[in-house]
C-alpha cells in the first residue's frame, strides 16, 4: 500500500513539475524558433503542445522514481534479529 501511495504522490508531482518545465521549454521553443503569434499560436502551441507532453513524461518518471524508492526501501528495511549471547 506505501508503495502504491507513493507512486501516486510521485505522479502528481511529476505531473506538476513535468508541466512547468513543459511551459517553460515551449517558451523557449517558441522564442528560439521566432514561432509567430498571430491569433495566439504561439500560445496555444506551448499550452496545448508543451505542457501535456511535460506533464505525462514528468508523471511517469515521477511515479516511476518514487515507485522504485518506495520497494527498495521495503526491500531493505528487513527486522532485525535482537543481539543473542553469542554476538556480544
């Protein structure tokens, strides 16, 4: 159940964070490639082109990241066995 919840604490972020950056290269884009603005393409070209595409990559690498942290921290936390008298 952590490790679902986690997954899904990472999608979200990535999503999030995946989307800004999406805005942010899309900006970059459309300045770089002196893309035109006429009946605001340039915009809806960021927003509708940048900004999805942003959000599922950053959402499956997020949800990935934290998927795969949230085993291998199951994986490892293993109880350990109490000292007995042959390890003092």
């Amino acid at each position: 159940m952590k490790i679902a919840l986690l997954a899904l604490l990472g999608l979200i972020l990535g999503a999030l964070g995946g989307a800004a950056l999406g805005i942010g290269a899309g900006l970059a884009w459309v300045e770089i490639f002196k893309t035109t603005s006429f009946e605001g393409y340039s915009g809806m070209l960021v927003f509708f082109t940048f900004m999805p595409l942003g959000a599922a990559i950053g959402g499956l690498g997020g949800a990935l990241l934290f998927g795969v942290i949230a085993a291998r921290d199951a994986e490892i936390a293993v109880m350990r066995e109490p000292a007995g008298p042959q390890d003092r």
